[in-house]
C-alpha cells in the first residue's frame, strides 16, 4: 500500500486507483497485417520486470483520468508520475 | 529409503531422546555438471526432480533453491486442494493431482496431513447459481465428485454459515467436492525434498541463479550464486519470479506477479471443519490442526515482489467473513504475509517446452498452485525427461498464447481469482 501523486488531483491512497500494467505498449498500426506470433507478443507477453517499471495507472475512484508512472516493483517506491502523452523520463 | 520413518523407529528414538535423527536430506556443494537442473526448490519443484529421478531414472540431477526448502510460496499458500474445474483439460490437470495426494503420505513415508474434510463453494447471485450447477455438471461428466447445495444443506454441512437472506450478499446455494480438502504445505516440500535426496537428487539451497548461458538456440548451463553448473535441460520453477528467470535467456513470458495474502487468526477449539470459499465476496477460510482459522484474500491488482500487499485488500476480505460467520467477530488475527503469484492471462498454468532447446517452464499458477503440486511435478518431469508434454498436459503449453487456444478458467471455476 502506498501514496499515489495523481497528476491531476495530487496525493490519494493507492486503494483509489488501478493498474493498467506495462506502460509504452504501442497498438499496432496496421492490424490486418500482423502474424500470430505478433499478436501474442501485443497481447500477452510482458516484461513483468522486477525493479524500475514503467507502468499505466487510473485514478479510478477520483478524477477517473489514466496517467504514467515509474515504479521499483522491487519495493513499491514511485520514481516518477507523468500524464499521458508526455515523454517517459529518464531514470 | 533409508532410515524409513515406522512406529518402531519411533520407538527406538525415544530411547535417546529423539537426539539421534538423521536430518532429512543433504546439504551437498553444486557439481560441475548435470543432467539436469531445476530452479526452484518449492514443492513443485522439488516433486519434479522426485518424479524425473522414480520415473524417468534421471538420478544425476540437482534443485536450486535461492532460499531455504518450504520458505517461498509452498509455505505462503492456504493448503487447499480440490479439483472441481470447469474445462476438461483444468479437470484432467487438477484430478491427476488429487489421486496422486491421496497415497501421497505413504508413497513418501512422510505424513503430509492430508485431510478431505470436503471443499464448499458458495453462490451468492443467481449468475452464481447458474454458472456453480454448470460446472457441477461439467465435473460429474469428467468423473470429478461434485454436488450441489441448495441453503439448508449449506447450513447444514457449515452450521456457523450466516443464510440471513437480508445480508449483502446472501448464500443462495453452494457446490461439494468431499474428495477435496487440506494439507500440511510444509510437510509436501519436506517430503519430496527427502525422497528426492534418497535417490540421490542434489538440493542446494541458498544458491541464487544469476544468469542462464545459451549457445544459439539451445542452453548450455548456469551462473549462479555458487558458481557456474553444465547442464543441457533447465526446468525452471520459480513461480512469482518466472519471468525474471525467462529474461536471463532472452525470453518474455505471459505473466504478471502480484502478491497474494493470506493470514491466521489466533488458535481456538474446533469450530469449522471443512473449507469453505466464495468467489463472488472473495474470501475462503478452514482451520488447521493448531485451531488457527486460516484466511485467505485476494490479489493486488499491481505488479510487485514485494512479498507484502496492501491493507486494503485484507480489510474487504475480513468484512466478507464476518458477514458471513458473525461468530468469528471477536478473533483476533495473528499473523498476515503476501507471496508472489505469477498470474497468466487465462488463469491456466503453463507447463512447457520453450523455443530454445533444453529450457522448459512450469509457471503460471497464480493464485491456485499448490493443489497441482503433485501432479504438476509428475507432468513436468515427463515433459522434461521426454522433451514432449504428457497429454494432461500438452493444452498447458506456451504455444496456447499464439494459436489462442486458451484454457480459460478465468471465473468460470469457482476460482477466488
């Protein structure tokens, strides 16, 4: 359990919000295209990385906005918070 | 086996005042090179190297345990083991494990203190009722003990249920696997690590793998902690860590580890003497030997390893107990931890071959793994001893995630997910 800095409504409880997983996941531009093999990496594989994860975040019981977040998943401490859109800062 | 476990060497040790027991199994230095090798020294693990070495007569091989036997998941978990799933292919898994426990003590010549004292999964809105009387059916069609319960026999099997029908949730009916039930987690590890030892496996404990060498698509041994170990087959057991050991060979898994909770309260006398669980409110409690109720809770829904989860969690879990068992409102909790589950997008395990040659996983379990710990080790080692899966498990494949035959237990057996 942990404080969240919401990019739009500042520090709430980690009960508030929900984890949209791995971050920086690009939808594929061109669908029609793609092989199977493709489409198994979009859709399930993941890094699942233990240490510092960039990850998807919404505020779902307040302003209900999703945002960035880089997290150490080794210990739960938040690098950094950053809205959708924005570049991913360097860590 | 060696120093067999009997009444009569019970007896001869309580001459000396039980001072001369032989410790259960080694503690020996890595080879240089093995047959094979296992990551991970959970009772899945461990029951792997016991089935490669009794079935597969691969004697040469040795278990990895970053820890101590019996300190990660196998020791974190509820103890439950049933096998009312809803597919014919989770049914066929989880059965084949059930029959292995119930001659598991004495295969072992360890008691493991498996109790079928039955499993309740309860029904608390009538897409519950209807989805609890399918899988009642789907199980009795696939040989699986299965019934189904309607309130007063509820009641009756638990008599300290709450069946208020004024509650938030109220129980609407339920479904019975009396095969189901309990063991003693601990004692599975210890046991398989003692067989497995007496065949002449090398278990070696705090010994971290750091790295796994390739040489183009095939391995060729490991880095660890203890040095670097030869070996051409890799069996990688390491549940919520899965995919930390795949990204050593350049390899993504489907997985997300979470951590799970589970907690016990203080010890008192006798009072519930089944397992009961209820998807819909997420909360299953049974009591151990000692008189602790055992609780578990859910998931939380973020990535982490931190082996501790949040409050949050705990509290939703406890107010669907109590409004379930009122009786239980004055208890006090004794002990919470998490442990790190590895969670599949089917909520179906995987037990594989992988695209580099001589590296197979058995990972995935989430949050339901040690009621396969049997079956699962004895499917593994056939996968890994004949480089081909067994046919329980050939639909447990990473290939499932391509072709997108999924076994999708994901709610849809009476799964607390």
């Amino acid at each position: 359990m942990f404080v969240i800095n919401c990019p739009y409504c500042g520090e709430r409880d980690q009960s508030e919000f929900s984890c949209g997983g791995e971050a920086h996941i690009v939808r594929p531009k061109q669908p029609t295209e793609l092989s199977d093999d493709e489409w198994a990496e979009y859709l399930f594989m993941r890094k699942n990385i233990k240490g510092v994860q960039f990850e998807r975040w919404n505020h779902a019981h307040g302003c209900r906005k999703w945002f960035n977040m880089v997290r150490d998943t080794s210990n739960d401490k938040i690098h950094a918070v950053y809205k959708m859109g924005e570049k991913p800062p360097v860590i | 086996m060696k120093n067999k476990y009997s009444i009569f060497s019970l007896i001869k040790n309580a001459f000396s005042q039980h001072e001369n027991w032989k410790q259960a199994w080694g503690n020996p230095e890595p080879k240089k090179e093995y047959e094979a090798v296992i990551v991970g020294g959970g009772g899945h693990g461990l029951a792997t190297a016991y089935y490669l070495a009794k079935k597969h007569n691969m004697k040469n091989i040795a278990v990895l345990e970053k820890g101590w036997i019996g300190g990660g998941n196998t020791g974190r978990n509820t103890t439950i083991i049933r096998s009312n799933y809803l597919w014919d292919a989770s049914a066929g898994l989880y059965d084949h494990a059930l029959k292995i426990w119930e001659n598991l003590s004495q295969e072992l010549n360890y008691n493991i203190m498996f109790s079928q004292r039955g499993v309740m999964n309860l029904a608390h809105n009538l897409q519950d009722v209807r989805d609890l009387k399918r899988r009642t059916h789907a199980n009795r069609l696939n040989g699986i003990d299965a019934v189904w319960l309607d309130t007063k026999q509820v009641k009756e099997f638990c008599p300290i249920i709450n069946i208020s029908q004024d509650i938030r949730y109220p129980v609407l009916g339920g479904t019975l696997q009396r095969r189901a039930g309990t063991a003693r987690h601990d004692a599975v590890a210890w046991g398989y690590a003692r067989g497995a030892d007496a065949m002449g496996v090398d278990i070696i404990q705090n010994c971290e793998v750091k790295g796994i060498k390739r040489n183009g698509d095939h391995v060729e041994g490991l880095d660890t902690t203890k040095g670097f170990i030869k070996t051409k087959k890799i069996g990688v057991v390491a549940a919520g860590h899965s995919s930390v050991i795949a990204n050593m060979a350049g390899l993504k898994l489907p997985l997300e580890s979470k951590p799970l909770q589970a907690l016990v309260s203080e010890p008192v006398k006798p009072i519930i003497d089944t397992v009961v669980m209820s998807n819909a409110v997420h909360a299953y409690v049974s009591q151990s030997d000692k008189g602790e109720l055992v609780i578990g809770a859910g998931t939380d829904a973020y990535i982490s390893y931190t082996q501790r989860g949040s409050h949050d969690v705990v509290e939703g879990t406890l107010k669907a107990i109590l409004e379930l068992y009122p009786i239980f409102s004055r208890m006090k909790m004794l002990r919470q931890w998490g442990g790190i589950v590895d969670i599949c997008p089917d909520a179906s395990p995987i037990i594989s071959k992988t695209n580099i040659k001589g590296l197979y996983f058995n990972c995935g379990w989430g949050t339901g793994g040690f009621k396969a710990t049997p079956g699962s080790g004895d499917l593994f080692a056939h996968t890994i001893a004949n480089d081909e899966p067994h046919k329980l498990n050939a639909a447990f494949n990473l290939n499932r995630f391509v072709s997108g035959d999924l076994v999708d237990e994901h709610g849809a057996a009476a799964v607390a997910h």
